[in-house]
C-alpha cells in the first residue's frame, strides 16, 4: 500500500512538473515582415505574426496591421507566459502590445545599429520572475579595413523590461547596461537553459578566433562567467549558432564554412 502511494505521488508530481512547462508559451508569436508607408493601417504590406496558439495547434500567419516596428533585418519579440503577445525590438525601438514604442525606448539603441546582426538581440525570461524579462543584444560598429567597410560587434548590452498594467503596458527598468566590451563576432549568440533549470548560459563568439565568452543570466543580473579558448580559429561573418535540445552539444558556423 505504502508503494502504490509512493508511485502515485510521484506521477502527480511528474505531470504538474510536466503541465507547468508546457504552460510556458514565451516563443507562441514570431514576428517578421516590414512596413515603410505612411499609414501602416491601410496596406496590405506590413508586419506579420506566425501563432503558435492556433486552436488546431498549427502555426497560421496572421498579418497585422498596427505595429509599427520593422523588421526589414533582424530582431526578437517575446509573449507572455500564456502566450499573449508581449513586445517586439526591431534594432530600433521597443513596441509592446498596446503598439506603442515605450518610453525610452530609443535609448535602447541610440544609434540604431543592433538591426543588422543574425541572432544578435533576444528576449528571455528574468529567472524566478514572472513579469520580468532580458532584452540582451550586440552592439555592432562599422569599421574601415583597406577603404572597405567592415561590420563588426563591440558591446553586448541588456535591458530589464517591466510588464506593468494593460494601460502602461511593457516599461524599462534598466537601460543599456553593458556587459562585454571586445570584438565580437557578428551574432550568432546561443542560448541554454542552466542545470538548475532557473538560469541561463549564454555563448558569445569572438570575432575571427576560437575564442567564446560565457555569460550567466540569473535573477540579479548578466554577467560575465569565463572566458574559453577551444578548437580551431572560425570564420566570422553571417552564420548562426545553436545548442542540442538537452545542452549538450553546441554548433557554429557561417556562410564562408
């Protein structure tokens, strides 16, 4: 009788465990598309929203006429735990789901360039808050080598971001707090869920090395953990990076590999 207790006590916990991490629905809207007219409400060109929240649970392509962010380049957005829309960041501004650009958004970015880098800006969740999230993002600069133009990262910077109330929607609570100041690659920065299932890693590529930096993201703040040398000196450029689905294995690489 005390095993049978045993057993079924730990399929309760097993399938609450289960139901809280599909409950979690952070990644339900992508955003893509761009708008250059004058009234983004009356073109059928504009800003699109792949849901993942269908009732068939088939993603479906819903265009959206107000938002005004663009993103003709790169960006991220995020929705909330439920999977309601949350806010998007074009490179430019940050726009919640009242489609307003928040108060100082522009001082996110001030120059505006964190558009042009493949997986340079992310949203994730603040560890162990529910209404809190980490706008993390590369700073790029263009640099001249022999009279030709060249793009290349040199800060890695986050924003903590507030959801509020439905009528002041999504505001900052920390501006432009830098983190890493070197020579980045373009991009390609990955995410991996940290073994006590709370934090998180993430992996910043140097630029035209095999060196890697590893920033710990936990309810306090971004910080830099280690600094790792491994492997052959990469190519850097356009590419991505992924983690495997358990965070075991890690990839890398660009167009010229």
């Amino acid at each position: 009788m005390q095993i049978k207790f045993r057993i079924i006590y730990v399929l309760i916990v097993i399938f609450f465990l289960n139901t809280n991490l599909k409950s979690q629905k952070y990644d339900f809207n992508w955003i893509f598309g761009y708008d250059f007219s004058d009234n983004p409400s009356d073109t059928i060109e504009g800003i699109n929203i792949l849901e993942f929240g269908s009732t068939s649970g088939n993603p479906i392509v819903v265009y959206n006429p107000y938002l005004k962010s663009d993103f003709h380049n790169y960006g991220c957005s995020i929705s909330d735990r439920k999977g309601k829309y949350l806010f998007c960041f074009d490179g430019y501004n940050v726009e919640d789901y009242r489609y307003q650009y928040i108060i100082n958004s522009r001082q996110v970015c001030p120059d505006g360039d964190c558009e042009f880098l493949i997986q340079g800006s992310s949203i994730i969740p603040k560890p162990g808050n529910d209404t809190s999230y980490y706008l993390l993002y590369e700073q790029d600069e263009i640099i001249f080598l022999d009279t030709t133009a060249t793009l290349m990262a040199n800060y890695f910077n986050y924003c903590e971001m507030v959801e509020t109330n439905k009528h002041i929607g999504v505001s900052l609570k920390i501006i432009r707090k830098n983190v890493l100041n070197d020579t980045l690659d373009t991009g390609k920065v990955a995410y991996c869920k940290h073994a006590n299932g709370r934090d998180w890693w993430a992996l910043v590529p140097g630029r035209f090395s095999n060196k890697y930096y590893t920033l710990l993201i936990d309810p306090t703040d971004v910080k830099l953990s280690s600094i790792q040398e491994i492997g052959d000196r990469r190519n850097s450029g356009d590419g991505f990076a992924c983690f495997s689905p358990n965070g075991d294995y890690y990839v890398i690489g660009t167009k010229d590999d």
